[in-house]
C-alpha cells in the first residue's frame, strides 16, 4: 500500500511513527473497511492485487486530485509488512482528516462509540460546562448498559455497580476533538454483550419517545425494560440533550472482531433533540417510582448513627460489605437493634440486618428493618471483611 497523488506532501495532523500500528498485525481487509466507514472511495485497482483509495472530497472526473492509497489484497506477497509500513506512515502524513482516525482505529481495538452534541460553538471550542456535560452524559450511558447487560431492570440504584465499573476500566476514549464529540472504544468480541445492549436500548427508548410524543402514553417505555431501556439510561440522555440543539449517538462495528449475530452490519445513528426531554423525564421518573422493594439480608458496618432519644431508636446508615449489590443503605431501627447497632459502632465489627431493599435518591432504603445481630468474627473473617471494607471505601470515594 503506497500514497499517491500531487497532493501526497499535504501537511495535517500526524500520528508519530512510534504510535502506528505493527505493519505485521494489519489485516487488508480491516484496513479497507475502515477505510470505507470513514468515507474514502474505492477507485478501482488490478485485481487479487491491490485497491486504490481516496480521501473523501475527492473527484477525479471534476479535475480534483487528492492523495490516494494502493492496499494490497493480502498477505501472500514477500513484501507485504514494507508496503502495509509504508501506508501506514503515509496515512500519518496524510492532509486526511479522517486518516488519523483510521489510524486510530488500526491501534486501538473495540467497537467504535461516537457520541456527538450539538451546542454552540466558538472557532471550534465549546463552554467547559459543555464539555463537562457530554462525558458525564456518556459515562452514565455507557454503566447503564452493563447494568442491563447483567439483567433487566426499570431502575438499579447501585446493583451491578462493580461490574459496570469493572467494565469502564476496559473502555478507551480517543482523542479530544472538542466538547462536542466523545469517541469511546469498547471492548470487542468479549464486551460485545454491553455494546450490543446499549444499541439495542438507544433504539427502543427512540421508538418510546416517538410513541409518548405521538400519544401522550408512556406504556412503551415499561416495554423497552426488557431491551434494557432503564431509569439510568433515560436519566442519561436527558443529560446529554439537555442546553444542546441535539445529540447523535453512532456506532461502528470492529472489523477485526466481526460481525455480531443479529444486528445491522451498520447500525442507523440514534438521535435525541431537545424536544424529547419530557417525555426522557417523565419516563425516569416512572421507573424509579414503579421499582418493587427487594427482600434483602445484609451484611455491613455501621457508618452513621442519628438519633434525638436513643432509648426510642433512631436512624443508621451502613457500609455494605455483602448481601445486596449497593454501596449503602440507610435505615429506621427501634430502640433494642438501635443499641445492638450502636455497639458495633463502637466495636469496629460488622452487623446482619434484615428488610426490603427501596430506591431513594443516593442511599438506598432498607424498610422495615428487623433482626440486627452483631457478628463475632475469628480473626481471618475480620481481616477478609476489613480488607471488602477498604475496597468499598475507595470504590465510593
């Protein structure tokens, strides 16, 4: 693969050398279906051989050159890592715009996220609130789905808290171009199941919100639950709609890791506008107030001890080290489990509790708290526990 063209000297953004991807682990045909997700054109080639290529904008038949790459048609020629090197180099060179991102995509793996907001602009840049805006909106899109991905649900509070934090750490952000456009790189094949679930529950809260507007009905929403459409989800991109004049959401595929079963080789763009923010809240609202209490055992240490008569009980918040998958739980405790509670306190040992687990804002509620029981522990169990302690801490912190 060669660049060619009068305009082969065109200086843009480059990519250091060091950065470009190991001409050896380059696959022809990722390549070229990068290159056509990022609008270059097909201008012909020899066949079995190679493909030439041209940047978008380009047209030959009005008299506008442009650089253009030779791609080889595979691996079975003895100079292939030179001319995949020299391409690779040339593309960093390249006026392209678009180049660097197919370099990017060449580097890094996953499936290509692309979230863009729609906010007025000042020579390209954008207010820092904005900016701000856009990744809090896309983080919460993006732990949303994992959540869904482990299981269904109108509203998670806390569950699957862990898991979606575990998977944020697998996420790459590309490079800024501004704060009105977020790239994010998922894990692929292994973190197919959250991509796939973000896909599939952008589009059902879309159909939702084009039935609550044409009908003034939210009953489409309580149906999107099982595409995994959520209070967090619709929370989110509410977030990201919101001071904007719209908000797009796009998907691409990782051609290194195939095609998914099921879906469109390539999925449509979801957009939001601003006209969608009440029914987005309306519908947020309907989730956390329709979530049943759970029955629930917990296992936590005591944080928090409020009470005006103790001898009347009083309010406790706890840590929460295993029996539900929250952070924390506050609660209401008569007089005797108040004492039992605040002698652990003071102990430093952990405490079993019983009760229904309720949504309430930032700490969940356990109501009708009973049976607290102070647990003894040998020294083995309170190194274990304190260690769950320490990671929960710095997990909230």
């Amino acid at each position: 693969m060669r660049l060619t063209g009068e305009d082969s000297d065109v200086s843009g953004p480059e990519l250091p050398e060091a950065e470009l991807p190991d001409p050896e682990r380059v696959d022809p045909d990722v390549l070229t279906a990068l290159l056509a997700r990022h609008g270059w054109q097909r201008r012909g080639g020899e066949s079995g051989r190679y493909t030439r290529w041209t940047p978008p904008g380009s047209d030959v038949r009005r008299g506008v050159t442009a650089s253009s790459l030779l791609v080889p048609a595979g691996r079975a020629y003895g100079d292939y890592a030179d001319l995949v090197g020299e391409a690779l180099t040339a593309l960093a060179h390249s006026g392209a715009p678009s180049a660097r991102e197919v370099l990017l995509a060449l580097s890094v793996p996953g499936d290509e996220i692309r979230w863009r907001r729609d906010v007025p602009r000042c020579a390209g840049a954008v207010p820092w609130t904005a900016a701000e805006q856009l990744r809090t909106a896309v983080r919460g899109m993006l732990t949303a789905a994992a959540r869904a991905a482990q299981g269904k649900a109108g509203y998670f509070g806390e569950r699957h808290g862990r898991y979606a934090t575990a998977y944020l750490e697998q996420v790459l952000i590309g490079p800024s171009s501004g704060g009105h456009l977020v790239t994010a790189y998922a894990p692929a094949p292994d973190g197919r199941s959250v991509t796939m679930t973000l896909l599939r529950a952008l589009q059902a809260a879309r159909d939702a919100v084009d039935y609550q507007r044409a009908t003034g009905r939210l009953e489409a929403f309580d149906a999107a639950v099982e595409l995994g459409v959520c209070h967090e989800l619709v929370t989110a991109v509410a977030h990201l709609v919101r001071d904007s004049e719209g908000a797009e959401i796009a998907l691409a595929w990782s051609p290194a890791a195939g095609l998914p079963l099921g879906v469109a080789a390539r999925p449509e763009p979801v957009e939001f506008s601003p006209g969608d923010l009440p029914a987005l809240q309306q519908a947020a609202e309907r989730y956390a107030a329709a979530e049943p209490p759970v029955p629930v055992t917990v296992i936590g240490t005591v944080v928090r001890l409020r009470s005006a008569l103790p001898a009347e009980g009083g309010a406790v918040r706890l840590r929460v080290l295993g029996g539900a998958d929250v952070r924390q739980v506050r609660m209401r405790l008569g007089a005797d489990d108040y004492r039992v509670a605040a002698h652990a306190h003071l102990v430093g040992l952990p405490i079993q509790v019983s009760g229904a687990l309720e949504p309430r804002r930032r700490f969940r509620r356990l109501a009708g708290a009973r049976g607290v029981r102070l647990l003894r522990l040998d020294a083995a169990e309170r190194d274990r526990l304190l260690k769950s302690l320490q990671e929960a801490a710095e997990a909230v912190d």
